[in-house]
C-alpha cells in the first residue's frame, strides 16, 4: 500500500507532463503547418572562390522561431560573423545565436568559399 501511495502523484506527473509536451507539439504544429525554416544558396560571385548568398528564413506566418541549427558540413568559422552563423561543430551550425526569426522573417550572409551544403536540422517554433 505503501508503494502505491508513493507512486500515484509521480504517475500523475508523469501524465501531466506527457500531456504538457503533447498540447505543445500540437500548439506548434497546428500553427506552422509544415513551414520549416528552409536554407537558399544564391551564387552572387563567379571568382574563385566563388561568393555564395544565404538566406534563412522563417517560413511560419504566426511564430517566431528559435535555435535552428544547420547541418553545415566542415563550414569554416572564419567566413562569417557568429553572430549570424556560428559554427559550433563538425556539422552543426546555429542561426543567429539561437535567438528568434519573427514570422517570415529572412536572415541573409555571404561567404566566398567552394559552396558548402546546408540545410536546417532542428529549430522550435515558439508559438503563444
Ligand atoms: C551578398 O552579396 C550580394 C551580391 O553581391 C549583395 O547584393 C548583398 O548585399 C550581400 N549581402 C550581404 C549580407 O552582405
């Protein structure tokens, strides 16, 4: 009885939580819809190296969106401000120090080096 006294409230937040994160998930996705944020490569300079223009955006028309990490492959940190794009590691670049892209909002870079793939892995849409 004993066990089962103890073990009632921790299964209690157990579901609260599950269903905290669920309505969530749901919140966000409802909103953004499949509006991912999406990384555009333009070639701007025919040199060599050739000059690339990045441009994220935040493609939800209602919720900004935090920390999008990019899969950036060996992108050296010398190419551009980390505050706009930070290389973290091997593969694993952030946007804008993590902080928020309003809804539709663009974030754009250039870099002149052999062009690099890119394209978003992670982000959390922060909706109301
Ligand atoms: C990137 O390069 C293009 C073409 O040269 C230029 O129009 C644009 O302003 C540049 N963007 C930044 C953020 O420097």
């Amino acid at each position: 009885m004993e066990l089962k006294m103890q073990s009632l409230p921790a299964f209690k937040l157990v579901v609260w939580t599950l269903l905290t994160l669920v309505s969530l998930h749901f919140g966000s996705g409802a909103k953004c819809g499949t509006n991912s944020p999406t990384v555009k490569q333009t070639q701007v300079g025919f040199n060599n190296p050739p000059k690339f223009m990045v441009e994220v955006q935040n493609n939800c028309p209602m919720c900004p969106v935090i920390n999008i990490h990019v899969k950036c492959g060996s992108f050296s940190k010398a190419l551009v401000n980390p505050k706009l794009f930070k290389v973290l590691a091997f593969n694993d670049c952030v946007v804008n120090g993590g902080l928020p892209l309003g809804p539709l909002q663009k974030l754009s870079f250039n870099y002149s080096h052999q062009k690099y793939l890119m394209y978003p892995t992670t982000w959390y849409f922060q909706c109301e």
